[in-house]
C-alpha cells in the first residue's frame, strides 16, 4: 500500500454507493466521466468498481474544497462547466447550499484493462 492510501481516513461507505444515478452511469460506461465527487470517502486507491459488466479501477482519491473546482473538473465529472455541475448537484441535494469552502472526497477512476 502507498502513503497516500495509508493517510485516508476510514472509508464512509462502499464503493457500490460511488456511481448509482443511471445518467452517471451512462457517462462512465461512454468514458465522459472519470472522477466523481462525493461528501464521503467511498474507494480506496486501488479499489475496483463494477458498472453493468464493466470493471474500473480507482486511481486516486483526495479531498478539494468546491471553491477549488475549475472546467477541467467538471469535465471530469462529464459536464461541460462548472456552474453546468455545480446545478446538476444542487438538484440532487435540495436546499444544499454550494460553499466554497465546503469539502469533498475526488474519487478518480479509469476503465480496467483485460
């Protein structure tokens, strides 16, 4: 195990709860969606997710403050800006207020080779 997976705090849920709403799904399965950002820690780095068949790999996991998002990471998480990701969650999470300073778990994935 590397440093970086021995300095995570324990994880907060199971790596089945990483990716769940169809439409994310989708966009992994079609390569539009590398990373996902969560409140918790769901993967450790090495930790393999299985999406309708297909297998992904976690590459990386660390914390980022929302103030901290640029456009490169809300392509990561398969939109096109960041105020495109920042209305796709708040709709998920009514009444969730975007703070800059709020913290979140990156889990960065890539598809397993066979």
């Amino acid at each position: 195990m590397t440093n970086e997976t021995t300095n995570l705090p324990p994880k907060t849920c199971t790596i089945e709860r990483l990716v769940t709403l169809e439409s994310d799904v989708e966009k992994v399965l079609q390569g539009q969606k590398t990373a996902t950002r969560r409140n918790g820690r769901y993967a450790d780095i090495g930790e393999i997710m299985e999406l309708k068949g297909q297998s992904f790999v976690v590459n990386n996991v660390y914390n980022q403050s929302l103030g901290e998002l640029k456009e490169e990471h809300a392509k990561q998480e398969g939109f096109q800006s960041v105020e495109e990701y920042k209305q796709s969650i708040l709709s998920y999470h009514p009444g969730m207020p975007w703070l800059p300073t709020m913290t979140v778990w990156v889990h960065e994935f890539t598809p397993v080779k066979v």
